[in-house]
C-alpha cells in the first residue's frame, strides 16, 4: 500500500526538520530599533471613545495624544495644547493648542480637530460606551465643545468640578478630515491620530505593532505582544525576547531578578483593593447582610485582617494598611491604619450582640470576588477568608468568572454582601478617588451606602472657596468613612513590571505603561 | 456460582500472568482507601492555611512545629492533606462523570437501537451535535454561567461522555435484538424495559466496562485543564486537577512539589486505569480471546 | 453516493441549528449580559437604551428567530466586544488553529504509525514495554502542564525552539501572497513544534495503542500466517498484508480526532499565547460575545461535519465492507 510509504516517509522528514530547526535557534526579537511589551490581557478596539481597558488606553495613547497630561507625579503638564483658562464660574474650559501641530493624515491639526474630538464621543447616535464617554463625560457633565478660531477650543461641563481639568486628559484627540471619512467599523481598526507612533498592524490577540512617527521615542518600533500566560511572559523576558512585561506573578520575582537578563521594578499603584460592605436592602434578609449594617461590626472586621502580612507573604512587597479610599499622599495624616488585632475584633463582635453560636460561628456571610482580575486576587481573597473564619465569621468564598458572573453583579451593585474589589485611583487629587462614591445613586456606589454625614458635605465641598477648606472638609469626611465606612481596608495593589537589563524604563504608579519612554542602554 | 468463581479465577490467573494489571489494581486499591479514608489518614485539614508558611519545601517544619512531609502550597497549606483529600473528590467527580454520562448513553443507545425509527434518528442527532460541538467550549460555557461546583463540573462532564457509550450500545443493540433469546423473551410477554435492561444490557457490560476504565483516565483530565482555565470545582475544594492547576506560576520558581505530587497521583491513577482498560478489553473481548 | 451525500448534508444542518440553539440557550441562562456593555457609571435610562440597541429586551425566542434569519441570509452579527463583523473575526484566527490541528495531527499520526508498528513486532520486549509506558504516561499528562514544561525546558533552559508565539502561513497564502507564505513557512513550522507537541500528545500516545493492538490482531489472523508460511519477506508480510488492515481503525479516528485537536487547542493556545480560535472563543464565552461564539461554534461544527463526512467517503473506498448507510 503505497499512502501508508507516504506517512512513514512523512514521519521520517519530520523528523529531519525538526531537527534542523533545533540547530537554528530562537533568535531575539527585540532589536536595537526594536522595543517588545509583554501584556497578559487582550485589546479590542482602536476606536478611541470605546476603549475601556488600561492596556487599549496605553497603547492608543502611543497613537493618539490628549491637550494636557498627568506625567508620573500626578502633575497637569501641556501636550498639545499650550494652555488651560478655567472661567470663574468653573463651567468653561478654554485650551490654546500649540501651533503647527499635524495628525498622522497629513492635515493640520486644529482646535476644529479638537472640538471634533469631543463632541463625535458624547454623540449619542455613535452609542460609544467607552471610558471617554462612560466615565469622563458623565463625570465632569459634559456639554459641548466649540472651536474658537484655529488655535482655541472650548468645552463646557453642566457644574462646576474640582477635578475636570484632570479627568479631560483622558480624552484622545483625533483627525477630523480621517474620521468624518471613515465608517465605524473602519474607525475601529485604523486610528488616525498625532501621538509619537502610528499603528502599522494589528493581529487579534497575538500583537500590535507601532511605527515611530515624530521624534519623540527612542525605538523606530514598538511591538506590543499579548501573552496571558504569567510563566511564559516571564520566560519571554528572561529568554531576552520581550523587553517589559506587565502583571508579573509575584513568586516569579526572584526567578527573574536571579536571570542575567532581567529585573522586576515594583511600584505601589494607586489602585485601591477592598473588600465592600454591601449595604443594600436586599442583603438585610440574611444574618450577615443585616449584621454588617452595623458600623460596629465592619470595624470589628477591620481588626481581623492582617494586611501587612498578606501584602509581604502573598504580594511579595512591605505595604502600609490603607486608611481609607485615598490614596496614601493625599489621605487624613491623623488616621492610622487598623492594626491586626483579633482579640479586639473578637470582643467588638461580642458586644455587637454576634456572640459565637454552634460551631463557633457568629454569622453566615457570602463574600464575593472576582478571579483573574487583580495581583493574585484568588489567594489573597482566600487569606482573607480564613481570617475571617478565624474570628468566627462564616465565610462563603465565591470565586466567580470575572467579566461574565461577576462584572455584572458589581454593576448592579448587586455583589455581596461581602466583596473583593480593586478602583483605579489618582495621586493628583484626593477628590478624584473619593468621586466614586459622590452621590447615594452613584453607579460606582458598589456598597450602596447612605452615611449623611459623608453625602452632605459633598455641596460644599465642591464650592470649597480655598485649598485649605477643601482639606478640613476632606479630612472631615475621610474620619467618617475610616470610622464607620463601607469598606474593609486593604492595601494599594503593587504592580510588578519585568524590564530587560538592555533599555532603561522607569515603572509609573498610575498603571500607564509608555514604551516610548524606553531607551536603549548603550 | 461455578461460572462466577471460574471467572474470577481465570481472571486472576491473566492478571497474575501479565503483573501489569496486578499492580494496576493494587494502586487503585490504594487510591480507594485513600478516597474512603483520606480524612482519617489527613495530618491536618486540608484548607487550614498559614500564608506565614507558605511554599515550605518537602519535609520541613512550620513555625508551629508541624511538619510537611509533601510541603505546603502557596497559601501554606499541607500538600500531604491535600493530596488525601484530592483523591475523595478527584475519584467522585471521575465516576460520577461516568456513571452520568453512562446512564444517559446506555439508555438513549438501547432506545435507538431497540426501536430504530425516528427514535434513532433522534438520538443519533443529539449525538452527532455533541460531537461537533467541541467539547471543551461546551464546557467552558456551561461553567461560566452555572458557577464552580462539584456537581455542576460531574454534570458537564458527564455530559460530554455520553455519545460514546450511546453509539456503542446501539451498534451492540442493534446486532442483538433479532438474537433468539431475544426474540424469546418478546414471545414471552416481557415488557419492552424488561428486554432492555435484563436481556440485552447484561451482554453489553463487557465493552462498556472497558470504555469506561479508559474514560475515567480523560475525566480527570479535563477536570485538570478545566481547572486550568478556572473553572471546575470551588477554590476551597481540593482535586488534583486543581493542585496542579495552581502550581501553573511557581514552576519557574523551582517549587517542584506543588506540581509533582499532584502530578504523580494523576498520572498513577490514570495509568492504572488504563492499563487496567486495556487488560479488561484482553480479557473480555471474546475475539482477542479465541487467539490466546 | 450522491443521496448519501445530500442526506448528509440535510443532516448536518440539523445538526448546526440545533449547536446553534445549545450556545444561545447556553449563554443567555446566565442573565442578560447588556451590564458587559455598559460603562459602570450608565444610569438605568442609558442601560435600557443600550439594552434595546442591542436587543436584548425582546423576548429569548424572538432574539433566537432573529439570528437564525440573520444567518439564513449570510449575516452572522456584529461581534459585541470588538465591535467588528463577527465572521471577520472568527475568519482571522481560525488560519492559526488551522495550522496548529494539522501539525498537531500529524504528529499524531505520522508517528503513530511506526511506534504501534514497531511496539507490535516487538511484543513482549523491553521495546514494546517502553512504547506501553511513554503511550500511557502521554495519556496522563494534563497538556497546560506539559506545555509549561516544555517551554521552561526547551524554551528556556535549552532554548531550542521558540517559547511562544505564531508566525502566520496559511493567512499570507489566502491572501493571495504566496512569497511571504513561502518564506514564512520554516519559522512557521518552528514555531508550531512546542504547542504541536503538547496538543498533540494525548492523541499520539492514544494512537500509537491502538495501532499496536490492531497490528496485533492482524498478525494473528489467517491471511498474515498463510503470507508467512508462502516464506515472503517480512518486511513485505508486516507492510502489504499486515499494516494495510491494521490501520484501518486510525482512519476512523481520524474524524473524531480532529474536533479532540480542537478541544486540546483552548488550553494550549493560552499556555503558547497563540492567536487562534480557541483562546478567542474562550475569552469570547468570559465577556458573553453571544454573536462571536456563534459563529465560532457554527464554523468549527460544520468543519468537523465535513471532515467526517469526508472521513466516510474514503472509509468506504479503503474498505468495500463498509456500507455508507453504517452511520445512518
């Protein structure tokens, strides 16, 4: 039978080219006009008003730029505009862009641009649902954009907002002429913009690829790989095939830091990890849901946990116990953090009136958490669980699918009553991290609180006349949610960056991740 | 009963004769009691942590003076209980799978073979859209939405095994129901469940016992690379599956513990469960038979 | 034959209907997934209207008839989180898994075949023993595991091949672009031999036993003692009268084997982060791309409808005993 020669023959070439690959080995693919970066998670668009995610933001914002930026400090620095006037009654935003800018297309870019920018997100027709419009505009109460003449743009916002200013740099400024041609589903896949990079190509879950437009960067290109696997990212970097990598598993630190190729920069971020107190109606039905409405029981619960502890053992860095929902440079200076005390936490339960029944328990309580999601959040949520149990609370730990099963239930502020959560926050204002939790129906209320006492000063507040007002009422309202708040402090999650000894590239805290920043070391 | 013993007795001479099958069975024994006993045999509960002693190496002492003969996994967990644990719940949701996934093929197999017709065609259908459905996505997407859950993970993956059990009891079925002893127990007035179950299913046992020692084998590791993917059984239930499945980011760092015991308690039972297939087919087969 | 096949054909669509029905009920018993795709500061009024634009407010069997006229008409829907044509999405992955499933099946197969081979006219020596033991150790090693190995061994430690990562073939040569397909051809193959192997190693070790033990069976029948007692040659006896029949159940397999491969791929295309379609179906279930998974699922179903019916058209010309009415 002659096929059967064939396979037999097959086999035995196979194994001839095997062979001969072997001999051929690997060879790098960062070059020196190349920089790689390792993500773990995917993209999924380059429509500049649908991206949500921190990685799609990083890299458009190689393509596109914005009128001001937040450089590594929190500092509002110009990028394509000069300027900023705020009108007195804080409503009007007025940039002056800078002059001689272009886009990518050719065109001058113009306050036209600008304005276009603005105002093709907020249009309800294009149904966008990304962090421009979802998160930004409905924050700062976006109303219309307005080009002055070429050099002036115009936005104004429905009340006046301490933080606008800050949340606009989110916003990507793009190409008139480009977009006006281009339907939405082309819009999605071929940016226009006038950042320092320019895409060339996009492979769906394997890489991106930018070209070097202007000046600014020190790589002719940089190519953006996605690899969801920490091991292999990890050996990517090690084996000098990739040159940063995002999100490494901390009990692979000192399997890089050991390799002559690599080292892993770690840099406290200002996301903040905590577990919430559903308050919600619903929850009151069951023992847990109704014990946890009692503010002496959540602080019973702050003594319980040993946060230092699981940030060194399970985290692999020192942390300090967050105080509350701001981020540490900007947090009340009189609030220490909770000390781990479970003696103290055990007697608060007593005198809450949960004393230990049958089994040792005082009472039932589902905790929720995503997995996948943040820094080893299935372990530390598992720690967490057992220092509950520890104390006689009854845990019932659900790790659930996290955009599926549990990103609906946070949006419905549904998750609970007990849940691990990890918000983005900002080191340049202490108003931004606290917003969240601005109004009773905020979307982002996750724990559905009421506490007057923190929603009533929110009018003045945002009328505060001076800093120093601002502060006393922010000091004010970060006593009552330290005290009596509806989150169980953890920690500010620590981001471990795997960086190749070749370049030289400073990690930033605020999850930005900006490869033109990366320079060959020689 | 002379049958029966000469049976065994037959059986034990191959398996004896072969030493293979003989170890296969002991470790299986093995396994067994561990899964019958494991919280006796346990030195400590098998989700007691003590993240202060995470990934201690085999055979070292904690803080508390307690020592892990296996180690401790990442959040200082006893591996040894682990493992003892693992094999209640990494056998249950193996057999239970099975047994799942063989009620539904023997049953929808006997009906479309008895009957043919549209009854056949029918199942045959319901089968051919499993197969083509690949399995692992069917999975995937029926975990997603059901949740983590020893019960769920036992139905999905019952789920899956039922098309091969079914197109082999049709084929079987079909060559028997025209048998005379067959037609003599219709003549007789049994009832149609009667013929099923206590005429045709006995003569069947034989392959579908080997299908199944092999399917047992797969089971566990799909439940692995379910785990893998995180799904499958709750975080706080052990399987081995699952142990190995979290060792995915501590094997660059050397801790060869957490995937290696695990990974040998897989690989024996698989291994004895096939090798215990294969020995069944030998036996039972009545055509290898003839040969020896 | 060629009722056979239109037969075939009126089943298969049945066939894919009913998949289709299985994902859709599948993905909607989770609740509606309208919150995926919202921003989490949309006030209800918003996620309404996102919900209506999405359809979601209609009721399960309106949305399902809708897709299913949909498809009648070629339209598989717009993908929900790319935002993108869903078929444009599913059609740019599936070249890689593609090529991932042939290499992996030949692996499966072409080696197969000489180890069972060999593993039968040794039978009972240490080489047989040691082809019994690394079959049913390929037989228990969970893939995500093996391939986490082989890419620390011999990725890392050896750096033999690449550790992860695909370099595209079948789509510059779809694309019209033969040159590119061609140069990329040794670099693709390159790249394919760690995830090949890991997907492919429960089905060689599965293979190459049942290669062994039908070989072993042929050997004892008839036809083969009468060839030996005529005194031909071994090698002509193993190869034209032996073989010939023996490999006869591998080719059955053959069909089943390829959505087995397919299944192996979700994993291994995760460990190797490699752009194929079971990582894309995957992370498509997660964000409930109900549109995506679709079209995934309808594609891969009547991929492996095809390649079986094939599979039974070549079966019945290797092997007159088999009628195509077998598999009614």
């Amino acid at each position: 039978m002659k096929n059967l020669r064939y396979f037999v023959a097959l086999g035995a070439v196979l194994v001839l080219i095997g062979g001969a690959l072997m001999v051929m080995r690997s060879g790098p693919r960062a070059t020196t006009s190349t920089v790689v970066v390792g993500l773990s998670a995917d993209i999924t668009t380059f429509e500049p008003a649908n991206i949500s995610s921190r990685d799609n933001m990083n890299i458009a914002h190689h393509i596109f730029d914005s009128l001001f930026e937040l450089d590594e400090h929190g500092k509002h620095v110009p990028a394509l505009a000069r300027e900023l006037a705020i009108s007195t009654d804080g409503l009007t935003y007025t940039y002056t862009l800078r002059e001689g800018l272009t886009c990518h297309d050719g065109e001058p870019l113009t306050a036209e641009d600008a304005a276009y920018s603005f105002n093709r997100i907020a249009d309800p027709a294009n149904r966008f649902t990304g962090n421009a419009p979802g998160f930004v505009f409905t924050s700062v109460g976006f109303q219309k954009a307005e080009a002055l003449d070429p050099l002036h743009v115009r936005i104004t916002i429905a009340r006046k907002n301490p933080i606008a200013f800050g949340l606009l740099t989110e916003i990507n400024i793009h190409c008139k002429d480009s977009y006006e041609k281009m339907s939405l589903d082309h819009a999605a896949t071929s940016p226009v913009g006038s950042g320092p990079y320019r895409l060339v190509s996009w492979t769906r879950g394997s890489e991106i690829v930018l070209q070097k437009v202007g000046a600014a960067g020190a790589f002719d290109r940089i190519v953006w790989r996605i690899i969801p696997e920490a091991s292999t990212r990890a050996a990517e970097l090690i084996a000098g095939n990739v040159d940063i990598i995002t999100n490494v598993a901390p009990d692979q630190i000192d399997a890089i830091n050991g390799s002559p190729t690599a080292a892993v920069q770690a840099v406290t971020s200002t996301r903040r990890m905590y577990v919430g107190f559903n308050l919600a109606e619903p929850f009151r039905q069951s023992p847990g849901g109704r014990a946890i409405q009692d503010a002496k029981v959540r602080r019973a619960l702050q003594y319980a946990i040993d946060v230092p502890t699981i940030c060194r053992q399970l985290l692999h860095v020192e942390c300090e116990r967050a105080t509350g929902l701001v981020n540490k440079v900007n947090a009340n200076p009189r609030l220490s953090p909770y000390p781990y005390e479970p003696a103290t936490a055990e007697r608060l339960l007593d005198e809450a009136g949960w004393p230990r029944g049958a089994g040792g328990v005082r009472f039932p309580i589902t905790l929720q958490a995503g997995r996948g999601r943040y820094l080893n959040d299935a372990v530390v949520v598992q720690a967490i669980a057992q220092y509950l149990k520890d104390v006689g609370i009854g845990v019932d730990l659900q790790l659930l699918e996290w955009a599926s099963v549990y990103t609906p239930l946070i949006r419905q502020r549904n998750a609970g009553p007990l849940f691990f959560l990890g918000t983005g926050g900002a080191l340049w204002s202490p108003i931004y991290d606290m917003n969240d939790i601005a109004r009773v129906d905020s979307g982002t209320n996750y724990a559905n609180w009421t506490d007057p006492r923190w929603f009533s000063r929110w009018d003045s507040l945002i009328d505060a006349a001076t800093p120093e007002e601002s502060r006393r009422i922010i000091d004010e309202m970060l006593q009552v949610f330290y005290d009596d708040g509806p989150w169980l402090h953890l920690y500010f999650q620590p981001d471990f960056y795997g960086v190749s000894k070749r370049i030289t590239w400073q990690a930033r805290p605020d999850e930005r991740v900006y490869a033109y920043e990366a320079t060959p070391k020689s | 009963m002379t049958t029966v013993t000469r049976g065994a007795s037959r059986a034990w001479r191959s398996m004896v004769a072969a030493r293979w099958p003989l170890l296969a069975l002991l470790i299986l024994l093995a396994v067994t009691t561990v899964a019958a006993f494991g919280p006796w045999l346990a030195p400590v509960d098998p989700g007691r942590q003590s993240i202060v002693s995470r990934l201690a190496a085999p055979m070292t002492a904690d803080p508390q003076g307690m020592t892990h003969w296996l180690g401790s996994d990442v959040l200082g967990r006893d591996v040894l209980s682990r493992l003892l644990y693992g094999a209640r719940v990494s056998l249950l949701v193996g057999l239970a799978a099975i047994t799942v996934g063989g009620a539904i093929g023997i049953l929808a197999g006997l009906l479309a073979g008895y009957f043919g017709g549209w009854v056949d065609d029918v199942m045959m259908r319901l089968a051919d859209m499993q197969l083509a459905f690949p399995f692992i996505l069917l999975a995937i997407m029926f975990l997603v939405v059901l949740g983590p859950g020893v019960g769920n993970l036992i139905l999905v993956l019952g789920i899956g095994q039922w098309v091969t059990y079914a197109r082999i009891v049709r084929a079987e079925t079909l060559s028997l129901r025209e048998k005379e002893f067959v037609e003599a127990a219709r003549a007789l007035g049994d009832s149609t469940a009667a013929i099923l179950f206590r005429t045709i299913l006995p003569n069947i046992v034989a392959p579908l016992t080997v299908i199944a020692s092999f399917n047992v084998a797969s089971v566990i590791l799909t439940e692995a690379a379910l785990s893998f993917l995180g799904l499958g059984v709750p975080a706080s239930v052990p399987t081995w599956g699952s142990m190995l499945a979290e060792s995915r980011d501590t094997l660059l760092a050397n801790k060869w513990w957490l995937a290696v015991f695990p990974g040998l308690a897989i690989m024996l039972t698989v291994l004895s469960f096939n090798i215990m297939g294969d020995w069944l087919r030998d036996l039972l087969d009545p055509r290898l038979r003839e040969r020896q | 034959m060629w009722t056979y096949v239109a037969r075939r054909l009126l089943q298969s669509l049945v066939v894919v209907i009913g998949v289709t029905l299985i994902s859709f009920m599948a993905l909607q018993i989770g609740g509606d997934p309208t919150y995926l795709f919202v921003s989490e500061r949309a006030t209800a009024q918003e996620i309404e209207v996102v919900r209506h634009a999405l359809g979601f407010d209609r009721p399960l069997h309106v949305q399902y008839l809708s897709f299913l006229s949909d498809l009648a008409r070629g339209d598989f829907g717009q993908s929900l989180s790319y935002r993108q044509p869903a078929l444009d999405i599913v059609l740019g992955a599936l070249p890689a898994t593609i090529e991932l499933a042939v290499f992996a099946f030949v692996i499966a197969i072409a080696l197969a075949i000489p180890l069972g081979v060999i593993a039968a006219l040794n039978r009972g020596t240490a080489v047989d023993g040691s082809i019994t033991i690394l079959g049913l150790l390929g037989q228990s090693i969970p893939n995500f595991w093996m391939g986490i190995m082989l890419i620390l061994f011999f990725g890392l430690y050896l750096r033999w091949f690449p550790i992860s990562g695909h370099v595209p073939f079948l789509t510059p040569l779809l694309a019209g672009d033969v040159v590119t397909a061609m140069t990329n051809l040794p670099r693709t193959l390159y790249y394919l031999v760690m995830p090949g192997v890991a997907v492919a190693t429960y089905s060689l070790a599965r293979n190459t036993r049942l290669v062994r033990s039908s070989m072993l069976e042929v050997l004892g029948q008839d036809y083969v003692r009468t060839a030996r007692a005529k005194g031909l040659a071994e090698r002509t006896v193993v190869v034209h009268h032996a073989l010939r029949n023996a490999w006869l159940p591998v080719v059955t397999m053959i069909g089943l084997e390829f959505g087995f491969l397919l299944g192996g791929v979700v994993v291994t295309e995760t460990v190797f982060s490699y752009p194929g379609i079971g990582r894309l179906l995957f992370n498509a279930i997660n964000q409930r791309d109900i549109p995506l998974v679709q079209c995934g699922v309808i594609l891969l179903a009547a991929n492996f409808i095809l390649l079986n019916t094939i599979v039974d058209l070549v079966y019945a010309r290797l092997d007159p005993r088999v009628k195509l009415a077998r598999n009614r």
